[in-house]
C-alpha cells in the first residue's frame, strides 16, 4: 500500500482523504440519498485511516530502521578494520 499514490507526499493523501470522508458524511447528512454514500463512507474511512496511520507511525519507522541500518553496517567496517590491524 506505501506505493500506491506515488504522485502525492503521505501527508497530502491524509488531508485528501480526510476532506473526502467529511464531504461524504455532509452529503449523507444534507441529502435523501445518504444510503448509496454509505459504502463510500467506509471506503474512504479505511483510506483515510491508512494514510493517518502511514504518517504518523510507518514513515518514521522506516526512516529509524535506514538510519540503524546505516550504524550496523559503519560498525561491521570498523569491526572488520579492527580485526584485520590484529
């Protein structure tokens, strides 16, 4: 799912999906037909529910994960020089 939408930031698609979600509540709100809009409500919950949750826990966790990815490996160097001045 994280490449999905790759012409949009994650955080774009959060606000996106948000205003959908809202715009489709309002019409099931101010409309007599809100039970045709009933699937997209929860189609665009889950969306929006994804995306929020994309942003605020996935990305950064990848990042840390690169970044200790990054530290392992300058380690193993300087383990590997160590062990070869020996």
């Amino acid at each position: 799912m994280l490449t999905r939408y790759m012409g949009m930031t994650p955080r774009s698609q959060s606000y996106l999906f948000t205003f959908g979600l809202l715009l489709t509540l309002l019409g099931m709100a101010l409309t007599d037909m809100w039970l045709p809009m009933v699937a997209g409500a929860f189609i665009l919950t889950g969306l929006t529910v994804e995306a929020w949750i994309r942003v605020a826990h996935i990305i950064p966790m990848h990042e840390e994960l690169r970044s200790l990815r990054k530290q392992v490996d300058q380690l193993q160097r300087n383990q590997r020089q160590f062990t070869d001045q020996e």
